[in-house]
C-alpha cells in the first residue's frame, strides 16, 4: 500500500487495491449479514470501535452524492476536500442498489 497519497502508483497496483479493498469490505458484510441475526450485542461496541472512519467515510460519499448542485467538491470545501477524488454514482445506479439493498 502507498505510503504517500501523492505518490505515483501503476495502474496495475491501482487495480489490485481498489479490488483489495472491494473484496474487503463484500467479506465484512457477508460476516456482519451472518451474525447479525445471532444478536449478540457485543459485536456492536467492537463494529463502532473499528468502522468508525468507514461509517464516516460512507455518510459523507452519501451526503456529497445528494449535493444537487452538480458541481464536484471543492478542496476548500472542508466537509469534502478528502473525498473529492470520488465520482458520485448515476442516479439510476443509486436507486438501484437501495432497492436491492434495503434495510
């Protein structure tokens, strides 16, 4: 993994982590899909603990993707500089992943 976020990466390695991190976070929700109807409540206070910065991380992908002004975040923008590198996903794609994916 790069140690610089400005650092030059292969398009090849670029791949590999972006598939990495996918693969990831498909095995953590089939993980959390499977425990959670044994409800153990001690697994919240551990999922709080650990996926706090990808709680984050998704709230505000979410909160840019709602933006209606059509224009991509701003460095300025303290709320969004971090995650500007990110494309918002067509309308469409939204729609359908949340009726395929409803709580």
């Amino acid at each position: 993994m790069c140690q610089n976020s400005n650092e030059l990466i292969s398009i090849d390695l670029f791949e590999q982590e972006m598939c990495r991190f996918k693969q990831v976070l498909l095995e953590l929700s089939d993980i959390l899909e499977y425990n959670a109807p044994l409800t153990d409540l001690r697994t919240l206070p551990v999922l709080r603990r650990h996926l706090a910065a990808v709680s984050d991380l998704h709230a505000r992908l979410l909160e840019e993707e709602k933006i209606v002004t059509g224009r991509p975040p701003r460095t300025w923008d303290t709320q969004f500089g971090d995650i500007m590198f990110f494309r918002t996903r067509p309308p469409k794609r939204i729609h359908e992943f949340s009726q395929k994916n409803a709580l």
